[in-house]
C-alpha cells in the first residue's frame, strides 16, 4: 500500500512539474521573447503568458529541446490554488507558511493533497483564499484533481484580493451576462467583484455568457493571474501608506457592509480600484453634507486618501442621457434593465423608483419587454425616467421609395397616420407576392406590412396593386427613371417604365424600346403598382370629331379657331386646329373647298388628330 502511495505522489509531482515549474525565482536565461515553442506570436493569450513567465510564475515544461505551456489545456483547483499561493509570497515566508502546515495537516491529509502541494495549499487556507470545505473538493475519490470551474476561480481570487467582504455585502450583484441565472447564486457577488476588477471582461464571450461551468484552460488562467497580480501582491504584503494624497476620480460604487464601507473608483487610465471609507469621514455632495448612502455611481467626486482609508468625499450628483434596446429584464423587487447600445456594449441600471412610460403611456416594469428601445435618464446605476418605444412594431401602408442613403439602406412608406422612414436591417426577411425577393424587386404602390424592431425593418411583406389601363400616350419623359404619361376618361396618369418593361408596338417588340414611342399612340398597359411592367401600342393615333363655330382663321398659318360648346359643363371653350395639305374641307352640298371659302361664324364639324397636343384636321365639314 505504501508503494502505491508513494508512486501515486509520484505521478502527481510529475504531472504538476510539466504544467508549471515549482520554482517561485525568474529562470535563466528569460528574456522578454517568446520561450514557447507551442504557443504562437498571435496567440490571443501570448502577453498575459509572457507577464507570468517573466514574473517566474509559470515556467512551463521541458520537452527536448522546446519550452511547453499546453495553452489549450485544462487546469485543476489544486494546481490553481499552489500558484495564487506563491504569487502570494509563499515561498518569501516560510514560517507563515510553516505555521499554516502544522494548523492543517490534518485537514489536507484528511483530503489527500499530495506533499508537493499541501504548504501552498496550507498558505492559501491561512491567507483565506479556500477554505477547508473547498479542500476536501480538490482531490475526487478516484483519486484525480478536479476540474477548475470559472465561477470557482472568481471566488479564490477575489478573496486573493482581500474583497470578500465586497462581495458578500453584495445583495442584489448586476451582471449583464445571458446566462446569468446558469452562475450559482453564491457565486454571483464575486463574479461581480471580479468583473469590477477588471479580471473577467463584463461582456462575457461572443454571446455574452460567463459559461460558470466551464474548465478553466492555462492560457485563461494566465490572463487572470496576470491581470489581478498586482492586486494579489499589495493585499498579500500588507503595506500601506501614511501619506495623504487628493485625487479627482469617477465614483464606480459605494458598498457598505455591518463591520467596514468600501468606495470603488475608476482611476484615470480605466482602472478600478477600491478602499475603506473611514468611518469619521466627511462627506459633501453638492457641497452640502451628506451620508455613504448619497454617494452613486457615475459621480465625479474629489476624495482625500490616508493610507489605504477615505476620509474625505467631495461628490457631485450627475445625471446622464442612456439610450439603447432592452438585452435583458429582471422582474424582481430590484429590477434590474440591461441596454444593449450599437456597438454590441451591455450596461445594466436598478429601476427601483424610475418614472416609466411606454409608447407615450404611463407604464410598469412587468410593461417592459426585451428588444424595445429606451431613452432613459440615469444617475450613476439607477434609472431616474425611462421612455420605452416598443421594439417590435407593425405597419401596414403604401410603399413611397425604397433607396442607398451612403450606407443605409431607407425605406419610405405611406400610413393612415402619416408618413414613416425606417433603416432596413442587413438580413431583414423580404416577400413579394408572397415569394422570397430582394428589396430592388420592390415597386412603389406596392402594399405593404411592415415588422419594425428597435430603430430596424426586419420583415417586409409586398403585394402588388396590378390593373390593365388603356389610353393615348401625352407624356414621355426619358431618364434613368423613365415615366411615361397615359390620358383617357380618368384624365392624366404618370406611371414608371419598369426596367424590364415588355414593349410591343404594332405587336411587335420595340427593339429601341420608349424611344420607339411616340406621343399620340393608344396604349394597352399591365401595371403593377405605380409600375408598367408591360405595354403594347398602336401607331395609329387617337382622332376625335369636335362640333362648334369657327371663331377665327389665320390663313397665313393654316390655323382655325372653333368655339365649342362642352354640354357637360356648360361652358364655350376655343379650340385651336391646324389644316394642311391633306386636310379635306366640304361645303354644305358636300363639295371640295378651299381653306379661303370658309367663313368665320360658320358652323362646323370636324375630325382631328391629337399629334403631340397639336390638334391636326382630317377634314372640316360646314353644316
């Protein structure tokens, strides 16, 4: 049985030293190039490595000739533990840790932490990093190491850091991940903590998850040693400072607890920082005096520091315009919103108190709904007013234009409550007449339903208006937009000349296409919406008769003007022909005159052929 053990410790030893050296001091030879043959220049983690190499944190193994970290690969919570302990200074305090080895031996033999890790495992209980419950977890009954969790990590080092009190005066932590309700609910305040630190990024992964369950792999857990390192370091050493220094700082939260108040801020390279709020401290927001409770985040404040206590605040209240889509709501006795802004970026604000109206109605908190757009006004975490529009929206009209504004792609319809423009989304779902199309297959008139959600079209169903018209051609305007004009009963209707239009003149196809057409030719005309999409003329132009006295005659011009009488209307209007050389005019009795042989006074009919708005006479007969 011994012979197992000790080989079983054997295996342990050897399997920690090709992870990570034992050694705490910085190995020869290091420079600030990359040791690692396995991990590359580009690798997302390399600088974080690089920082825990060069600090002789993490040295990794020798395989021949190469240098290995096994970026990829996972790492235990004893294995983790063993190196906060030396970055802790463990191996600079040998009695402590010593002294920590003999006050629980019996616990790390009870858990069966092998003999190359029980003083660092000993060191860490003692500075509170794990306690004896975490301990009896590092060891499985099979033998084997367990798995470090993500969640797991956030709590050893914010107690590394010395911010368990942090943490556990946290009643209600907001944490904008999606799968915030998967973290373990004790877990929560210290991923909050931690997140505040800057060691785990606020935005989760590509989808916004914490992922709590995930095994942490060693080029991770190099980033988050390396970015709480210093952090460790000044808790871990226990130096302070007598000196009082004045600092203009951005307030990030105040956290007050039953034995000690703590203030977060944000110093002026972005990091975060925390410390003690002396309990005799003077405090003024506005300059008027205040409580901690009157301190919020967001505020601009000038603090007197003493050591590592605040002892004097001297805040200003500050209100900020917010604005986004809904990412996510709380319905608790805290409410809690997280926007989503363009950029992809989540913050997340209490509601406790707001003023809330939705699509210019008051409203509730249970009204708000994910994807609806806010325009909020906020003091620090709180929301003070919120005006939410509903972030998915029906609108039913007619379509007006659809066009390229630079980058954006607009569309412009009419509704019974006016006129609307909205920004169609990149992958918006587009139908016409019920067949998937491109929103260049759209046509305007086209009826329309529209899905709106936030400031985006993502669906728009199109239906044609088709109708047949008929008539005779008065306008034909030739451009890249080419319309063309068609008179008849109705009076004048202007229509777009699809593209594609089918054109037949005669029956056969225009090879010229509109400038075949000339004013004067009878249109038959498919059109859909505001569209022709087919058109087939005849040459022969529209004549009509017209019945009325002539009025006047130019001969030297060839022009007559007739008055007629409209029985519609009831009113005489003059209307102007032209005869020429084929014009035929008869007398009473039939027979052939001359243009001079007409009278004015005489009553007359006559035919006449609309040529482009000239009135040309067929013949002119007296009655």
């Amino acid at each position: 049985m011994m012979k197992q053990n000790i080989k079983k410790v054997g295996v342990f030893i050897a399997v920690f030293l090709m992870i990570f050296s034992t050694a705490y001091a910085a190995p020869i030879g290091v420079t600030k190039s990359n040791p690692f043959s396995d991990v590359p220049d580009n690798h997302w983690a390399i600088q974080y490595i690089l920082d825990m190499y060069n600090k002789g944190i993490i040295l990794g193994s020798m395989q021949g000739n190469s240098r290995l970290f096994k970026p990829e690969e996972g790492i235990s919570k004893l294995e983790a533990v063993t190196l906060i302990a030396r970055i802790m200074g463990s191996n600079d305090n040998e009695t402590a840790v010593n002294t920590a080895y003999d006050k629980y031996k019996a616990v790390l033999d009870e858990a069966k932490i092998p003999s190359w890790a029980s003083k660092e495992v000993a060191y860490a209980m003692d500075r509170g990093v794990v306690t004896e419950g975490d301990v009896k977890t590092f060891i499985d009954s099979k033998g084997n190491q367990a798995k470090l969790l993500r969640h797991e990590m956030a709590i050893y080092i914010v107690r590394a850091m010395g911010l368990e009190d942090t943490a556990k005066s946290i009643k209600y932590p907001t944490l904008s991940f999606t799968d915030f309700f998967n973290i373990p609910e004790a877990s929560r305040p210290y991923i909050k903590v931690a997140v505040d630190q800057g060691v785990f990024d606020k935005n989760g992964d590509a989808k916004g998850q914490f992922n709590p369950l995930n095994q942490l792999t060693r080029a991770e857990v190099a980033k988050i040693f390396s970015l709480s390192y210093d952090k460790i370091n000044k808790t871990s050493s226990g130096t302070t400072t007598s000196d009082t220094s004045v600092m203009d700082v951005t307030i990030d939260s105040v956290i007050e607890s039953s034995n000690v108040n703590y203030l977060s801020y944000k110093t002026s390279d972005g990091k975060t920082e925390i410390l003690n709020i002396d309990p005799n401290a003077v405090i003024t927001v506005d300059d008027k005096t205040a409580s901690i409770s009157d301190i919020k985040s967001g505020m601009s404040a000038k603090i007197k520091v003493k050591g590592s206590n605040v002892t004097q605040i001297e805040a200003k209240s500050l209100e900020k315009n917010v604005s986004g889509t809904v990412f996510s709501i709380f319905y608790g006795s805290d409410p809690i919103l997280t926007l989503e802004d363009k950029d992809g970026n989540r913050v997340s604000y209490h509601l406790t108190g707001a003023t809330i109206k939705k699509d210019g109605k008051t409203a509730s908190v249970n009204d708000i709904e994910p994807k609806d757009v806010v325009e909020a006004v906020a003091s620090g975490d709180k929301i003070i007013s919120l005006d939410v529009t509903s972030g998915v929206r029906q609108y039913e009209g007619t379509l007006k234009e659809v066009k390229l504004d630079g980058t954006k792609l607009l569309l412009t319809m009419d509704t019974d409550d006016g006129t609307e423009t909205f920004e169609i989304s990149d992958d918006a779902s587009i139908k016409r007449n019920k067949r998937s199309a491109d929103w260049t297959d759209l046509k305007k008139g086209d009826d329309l339903e529209v899905t709106v959600e936030g400031d985006l079209v993502t669906v728009i169903n199109a239906t044609s208006t088709d109708r047949d018209i008929s008539g005779s051609i008065t306008g034909i305007f030739i451009s890249s937009s080419p319309e063309i004009t068609i008179t008849n009963d109705e009076g004048d209707m202007t229509y777009a000349l699809a593209s594609d239009a089918d054109i037949k003149i005669d029956g056969r196809t225009a090879v010229d296409g509109i400038y075949n057409l000339r004013l004067g030719y009878q249109a038959e005309a498919s059109v859909e919406s505001d569209e022709i999409v087919k058109l087939s003329v005849s040459s022969t132009k529209e004549n009509s008769l017209i019945f009325g006295t002539i009025k006047r005659i130019e001969t030297k011009s060839n022009l007559i003007s007739i008055s007629v009488y409209d029985e519609t209307t009831k009113k005489t209007s003059d209307v102007v022909i032209l005869v020429t050389d084929d014009t035929k005019i008869y007398d009473k009795d039939g027979d052939i005159i001359k243009l001079r042989d007409l009278d004015e006074g005489d009553s007359v009919t006559a035919r006449v052929q609309d040529e482009g708005g000239i009135l040309k006479a067929i013949f002119i007969s007296i009655e």
